[in-house]
C-alpha cells in the first residue's frame, strides 16, 4: 500500500486555498503599486501580463515567476527581495516561511 505524501512534497494534490508565500508577495506587490500611484493596468502592461493574470499575482491566485517578479521590481524600483519582507515568520498549511 502507497503511503500518501502531505506537506510541501506533496504534488499533484489540489487545494483551494492560494499558498501564503504567494498571497504575501502579491499583497507586497499591490501595496507597492498603490504607494507608486501606478494602476493595475499600466503596471500589467509594462509586464506583458493581462489585467486578469495582474490581479490573480496580487490576489495570490496566480504564482509570479522570477521573469515578471523581475520586471515587476524593475517597473515599481524596488529589490526582488522586498516583495518577500515583513519580518514575521508564519506556518502555513505547506509549511513555515519568512514573511
């Protein structure tokens, strides 16, 4: 009998829920947006993404890859590494992470 993989090994598996790293790095990215009076629009244009694929990166439903998480620092001047800051560290359901 198979023993079934949880935790973040566990591929394949669906869940409802969006991962806490990515719902943390969009709402870093909507702050920063917000504060750069930029809209979701221009900045989704600049990135060559859609409005929609836009909103689900800072929604947390869509997962940001390194290119745009790139040229979404590039276009908002910030360091990759802001969108990941917060100084707490939380658990979630797929495990413990800085944010």
């Amino acid at each position: 009998m198979a023993q079934k993989v949880t935790g973040p090994f566990a591929f394949g598996t669906s869940s409802l829920a969006p991962n806490p790293i990515d719902v943390h790095v969009g709402a870093r990215v909507r702050m920063l947006r917000l504060l750069s009076n930029v809209r979701l629009e221009a900045l989704a244009e600049k990135i060559g993404v859609s409005n929609f694929e836009m909103l689900n990166y800072e929604l947390g439903d869509s997962r940001i890859s390194a290119v745009h998480l790139r040229r979404i620092s590039q276009a908002l001047k910030a360091a990759p590494s802001f969108f990941f800051e917060s100084g707490a560290v939380r658990s979630g359901p797929r495990g413990a992470f800085c944010g």
